[in-house]
C-alpha cells in the first residue's frame, strides 16, 4: 500500500486541527493524537521535531512510523486523522520497537480489530 494525497496530513491547518481537538495518549517513544474525521479512510500525520536529531536521524523515524503503519493499518479501525509524534528517547530505538511503540498506543485506545490481533498472535506461537 503507497500513501496517496488524501491518506496523509500535510497541511499545518489539518494536524492543527488534530491536536486541537485531541484526544491523545503517549508512551516512552511516542505520542499519538487522535481525531475523527467522517470518512472512512484514516489520515496520518508524522511530525519528528529538530530536538530528535539530525536530518537523517528523523527521517529514519519517519520511515519507521511510515512502514509500521504502512504494514498494519488492514488492522486499524477507520475513520479518523491520526498524528503520531516522536519523542527524543526515540531516536537510538530499532525498527522493531517503534512498531512495538505504535501498536502499544492503538491498543490501548482500542483502535485495533481483535481478530487481525488474534491471528497475528497465533501465527507467531505456531
């Protein structure tokens, strides 16, 4: 699956909006506002502030958050804007962790279909 326009928040007025009207929960690696949008299409947004690191650095924390949203949103409820932002501690942290991170977060706003979930986790002790 690619990103396309509509599936992504990339004007400021968008992801101002999100956490304006948020509803937000956080972990160790990241932050996560969430905002119902009326379609039902999720839209992301990813922001990786100048505090995280160099360029390179937040652009790898952006592919990261990208790709782990990218191979699990068949399992995310639509309908809603979703801003993810990532924190300092974040920046030294493997692929496997911000997945870990993001689907910690979508978990305990119960954004995850339970039965992808039980699948997943059945697949794995098999």
């Amino acid at each position: 699956m690619q990103f396309k326009n509509g599936r992504t928040l990339k004007k400021d007025k968008d992801i101002r909006n999100v956490y304006k009207n948020k509803d937000s929960i956080a972990n160790r690696y990241l932050v996560m506002y969430i905002l119902k949008n009326g379609t039902n299409d999720n839209r992301i947004g990813i922001s990786v502030s100048k505090k995280v690191g160099n360029a390179v650095v937040r652009n790898r924390l952006r592919r990261y958050i990208r790709e782990s949203y990218r191979l699990n949103c068949e399992q995310i409820h639509s309908g809603y804007d979703i801003v993810f932002l990532a924190r300092v501690l974040a920046k030294d942290k493997s692929y496997q962790e911000i997945e870990s991170a993001m689907l910690h977060l979508l978990r305990k706003k119960r954004l995850l279909n339970n039965k992808k979930n039980e699948q997943k986790k059945e697949g794995v002790r098999k």
